[in-house]
C-alpha cells in the first residue's frame, strides 16, 4: 500500500483534511507561482503548472486566485520569491518522511520543521537520507462506489498505468509520470471521477506501525500539512485496520 495514498485515507478516518480553506489556499497558489516562475504562464506547454492548476481546481480554488498565482509568477505583479526544496527525516518506528517545501525564508522554514520533527519523536536527516526509497509516480485515489471494478481495470490498464489496487474505499491506481497525461484523459472520457490525481512520490515499501507508533506518526503529519511552507508531506507507514480504528475512536 503506498504511504502517500494510505495517508490520504488515514485523513478521511480521522477528520484530519484540512478544512482551513485560506490556508490550502495559499499552499495551491505558492505551487503555482514557483511552476510559473519556472516554465512560464502557459498551462499547455508548462506542464507543471497545469498538474498546479489542475490541483486546485480539484480543491475548489477560484478562477481569479489562480490567475493572480499565474500572473505572480509571471512577474507581472510584486511578489516573494519562492525556493523549491525537499526535506528529508525520520519519524516514530523508523518511518521515513519527505517533505516538499516551498519557501521565501529557508532559515525559518528549516528551523520550525526541525522543531516540528524533533517534538514529535522524529528527526530531521541529511539530504538524500531516505529519498531513495520513493520513486515518482502518477497516483490517482478513486472512490471504490462510483467505477466498476472491472470497468476502472480496462480503462486504466488500456491507458498505460502500471497497477490498480483496492485500498479502504477507494482504488489506488499507479503509472509512470509520462503515463498520467494519457491516464487523465482516459478517466475524463470514461467519465471515473477522483478524489485526486498528481505526480507524486511512492515509497517502495512500508514500515507497520503499532498503536503508540501510530498516533505519534499521525501526530506528526498533522504537525508538518500544518506548516504554510509544507507544500506536501510523504511517508512511507502502513497502519493495520484494527489499529487505526483504535485510534479513530480516540479522536
């Protein structure tokens, strides 16, 4: 089970997807201004930047505040520059952790996700101390209630993606980043909705947490998508039902 998508599910158990709209906010519109900065503002040959936009459209984020991202990044109104940088650490049980960052002030972000890490049982590593564990991948969630089993098989499979996996409530399909273009299209045309689809990483295996583990490692990932300059957060945990159950009921 891939952390990134387990994650996602874990946060629709136990209420935990963040429901501060101006803070999500913020986070899509950084990601936009820096892919803009980057490749320019024209989605159809900046394809980071429409994998940006596409995720907040997906988020509800108003047409005007992506256009004001775009034009930002573009230059065409003031604005902080943004860096691009991806921390790495380790968190209760052993986890391994990768975190996105987008920042004006690498000091500050440093300083607080250290903090962050260190107050809930993990550490902050040195680079490339577990990024070697993830491998990039098109990640797609899609409620388990509206595809056909057999239907989302073909259709995706037929697109180019690697795998599809039952996960909780929601299917988990995988493909190479080159694939998730074709793969997109081919779930638009098929009409198979997502709870989201991006280009992300996935951890090639998983570290089984028991009950006090978990709620230290949810904690933790409460503490770092918290953080305004944690674009996202990856992990590579696995939590057995029983256990997240017992701690739903504590939430």
């Amino acid at each position: 089970m891939a952390g990134h998508s387990h994650w996602a599910n874990i946060a629709n158990k136990k209420g935990a997807i963040d429901k501060k709209r101006g803070k999500l906010f913020g986070k899509l519109s950084r990601a936009i201004i820096v892919a803009a900065q980057h490749g320019g503002g024209d989605p159809d040959t900046n394809l980071k930047l429409r994998y940006a936009i596409d995720k907040a459209r997906q988020n509800s984020m108003p047409k005007d505040n992506i256009e004001r991202a775009i034009k930002r990044g573009c230059g065409e109104s003031d604005g902080e520059q943004y860096a691009e940088m991806v921390y790495e650490g380790y968190g209760p049980g052993g986890v391994a952790v990768l975190c996105d960052i987008l920042t004006e002030n690498r000091n500050r972000t440093a300083g607080e996700v250290r903090k962050i890490f260190e107050v809930n049982g993990g550490n902050l590593g040195a680079t490339g101390c577990v990024a070697w564990m993830f491998e990039r991948k098109g990640l797609f969630l899609i409620p388990a209630q509206n595809v056909e089993e057999d239907k989302l098989y073909e259709v995706a499979l037929e697109a180019g993606a690697d795998d599809v996996k039952h996960v909780g409530n929601s299917y988990e399909v995988l493909c190479d980043p080159p694939a998730f273009d074709a793969v997109t299209a081919a779930f638009e045309q098929h009409r198979i909705p997502t709870d989201s689809a991006e280009v992300t990483r996935v951890p090639a295996n998983t570290v089984e947490l028991d009950l006090d583990n978990s709620r230290r490692m949810l904690k933790l990932m409460d503490a770092l998508e918290e953080n305004d300059d944690v674009q996202s957060v990856t992990a590579n945990f696995n939590i057995p039902d029983e256990v997240m159950e017992a701690v739903s009921n504590e939430v």
